[in-house]
C-alpha cells in the first residue's frame, strides 16, 4: 500500500516540485494539495494523509498555529519544509517541539542537478515519517523516571564523555537529555543529523533551556564538564586528545553512510581518544549510522546506552546498535539521563577509583 501525502506550501512551484518528487516514488502518491492551512483542513478530512508536508511561513493561518492545533486534535507525522534562514530555522526548531517529526529545507529549483539528492532526502524522510510513533505532544520535557544520582562534585566527571547520536526524532530527544544533565556533568558532544545553519538556532535552543553551557561546535576547543558541543551541520564532529584534555575536531571529509555530521564518525573518534572514559548514548533516528561505531566504543571499553523502542519516534539506528551488540543497557528516553548519571556516580572518574 502506497503512501498518501498531502502537500502544503503557499508557493505553487513548491507544490509542483514536491508532487513531482513524491509522485516518482513507486511507494508514494500525492493525495492533495494545498496553499493554505484553511484547504488542508479540509483535505485532511477528506483524504486520510499519511504524512503531511507543511511549509512553516504561510498566508491565512501560520504553519505553526496550524500544527499546534494539529497535534493536538488530531495527531499525524507532519514533515516541515523550511527556507534556508535564521527565522526558517528557528521556526523550525519549534515546529519540531510542537510535534513534527521532521524536516527539509526547500530545493533550488533553479540547480536541477541537486534534485536527485534532494529526491533521496525527502523521499527518505517521508518513509521514516510514515512509521514514526506519533503521541500528542507538549513543549515541556517528560518527568525524569526517579530521582537523578547526583555526582559527587564537579572534578568527579572530568575524565568522563558522554558521547551522543541521533536523527530522525533526536532533537526533541536530545533537548529532553540535556534538560535533566546537572551543571558538573561529564563533557558532552553530540552528532545530530541536520543541515548547515539549523545547528546555530538548535544549539542557542538548547542553551537557554539548560543547566548546562551548549555551543555549536566550533573545532579545536576544550571539552569542558558541564559543556555539551554540537556538530555543525557542515561538518564531522571529532574527538581528540590534546596532552591531558579532550578537544573538538571539525572535519569536511565526504558524507558518511550519507550524513555529514556522522554519528559513526563521532563515536569512532570517541573510540579511539576516550576508550574506557566514554559513555555512548545512541536516540531515536532512521537508518543504522552510529551502530557501527558505537560497536567500535564498546570494543575500546566505553559504556554504551540505547533508547527503547516504545520511547522512540523512529527505532532505526537503536534497534541497529542494539543488533550489533554494540550497547549495554536499554532505556525509555525519560530514564536514560538517570541511568546514565548512575554509572558515571559510580564509574566516574580517578577520584572515585582512588
């Protein structure tokens, strides 16, 4: 059965370009398209969409006013199309805590030999959509499951990394990770999938909705407990050693299994600088990168930790890791900070083992 999508965009050369690359997939069809919020409502009901693709910035009703209201009557996986702009990347960033699953940036019409990448993208991110577990959502992180073990003090997680992956699903997982991450956790670097320029708004995000400091990651800094650094949207996120610190390498090497940042590219450097001082933590997100390299963690004595399939808004890459043998222990996403938090209380650093 194939899958129906709803196209809605207030530009009609986006609604062409889009039904033309959903309509080339053997597994999609076009069920409707709309200029506005006010049509779609109506299409809605009249077609039963499996996905819908909406444009953030529309006439008549605002994208995101729309999608509040959406996933609050009547909860479906909604894919944003976003323009390449501080304000589309910040309006972004709250279309995907107000429940969207995901989210494109708008093709260059005018470069058509980037439609074939751009096909690929969206036609993949509409699959991962079509099976995302939907729940109506609100804009403050699920409760903690339990108290959090609180480290000792501030030095006790110096020598320790937690080191994080996720795609699809993983922004909202990730922000629900950080908020409940006390000011002296270990040092924090995170691979999320996403392009050039969305980093900049998720990281400011973050930030002020943390105890911790979160920065995009800039290349050659100091990891610094109570400081979680993301990977640009251009780049590999590294890890490295530099005498007795751990730093931050930036790389723009090829993609790898087609996503630069990488998630296997992260936790492998983790692997290699960190060992046994690193914790892996891979969140929900499509396809398998970072099972690979959180295998290659383990391998070198990292502690590694999976969010659950209930939990999880696409258990692609867990379910991969989890396969590989490549994680420890399991967790539903509100009780992953805790058990994270306990193994380093007990495995933290040289202070304890003293």
């Amino acid at each position: 059965m194939k899958i129906k999508v709803l196209i809605v965009d207030d530009s009609a050369l986006i609604r062409s370009v889009m039904s033309e690359i959903i309509s080339s997939q053997p597994d999609m069809e076009v069920v409707g398209v709309a200029p506005d919020p006010l049509v779609a409502r109506e299409l809605i009901k009249q077609t039963n969409p499996d996905v819908l693709t909406l444009d953030v910035e529309m006439p008549k009703m605002d994208g995101l006013d729309f999608l509040e209201k959406l996933m609050r009557l009547r909860p479906m996986p909604v894919v944003m199309v976003s323009s390449l702009t501080e304000r589309g990347s910040e309006i972004t960033m709250r279309a995907l805590e107000l429940g969207a699953v995901d989210f494109v940036t708008k093709p260059k019409i005018s470069i058509q030999s980037g439609m074939r990448e751009y096909t690929e993208l969206i036609s993949d991110k509409i699959r991962a959509a079509s099976k995302a577990r939907i729940k109506p959502r609100t804009v403050t992180a699920d409760k903690p499951s339990g108290a959090l073990p609180a480290l000792r003090n501030p030095l006790t997680s110096s020598e320790k990394l937690i080191i994080i992956g996720a795609s699809t699903g993983g922004t909202e997982a990730i922000r629900e990770f950080l908020m409940q991450m006390p000011s002296d956790c270990p040092g924090i670097l995170i691979a999320q999938h996403m392009p050039e320029g969305f980093t900049t708004s998720f990281a400011r995000r973050l930030d002020t909705l943390c105890k911790i400091s979160v920065r995009e990651a800039a290349g050659d800094e100091r990891v610094l407990p109570g400081h979680a650094y993301i990977a640009p949207g251009h780049s590999h996120l590294l890890l490295a050693r530099s005498g007795a610190n751990y730093v931050t390498r930036i790389e723009q090497t090829d993609p790898v299994n087609r996503h630069r940042p990488s998630v296997d590219v992260l936790f492998r450097s983790a692997a290699q600088a960190a060992g046994k001082n690193a914790v892996g933590v891979i969140l929900t997100g499509m396809g398998k990168d970072g099972a690979a390299g959180m295998l290659d963690m383990k391998t070198a004595g990292a502690y590694n930790f999976a969010q659950d399939e209930a939990s999880c808004v696409v258990f692609g890459m867990p379910r991969e890791a989890i396969a590989m043998g490549g994680t420890h222990e399991v967790g539903a996403l509100n009780a992953l900070p805790g058990m994270v938090l306990g193994y380093l209380a007990t495995h933290g650093s040289r202070a304890l083992r003293v």
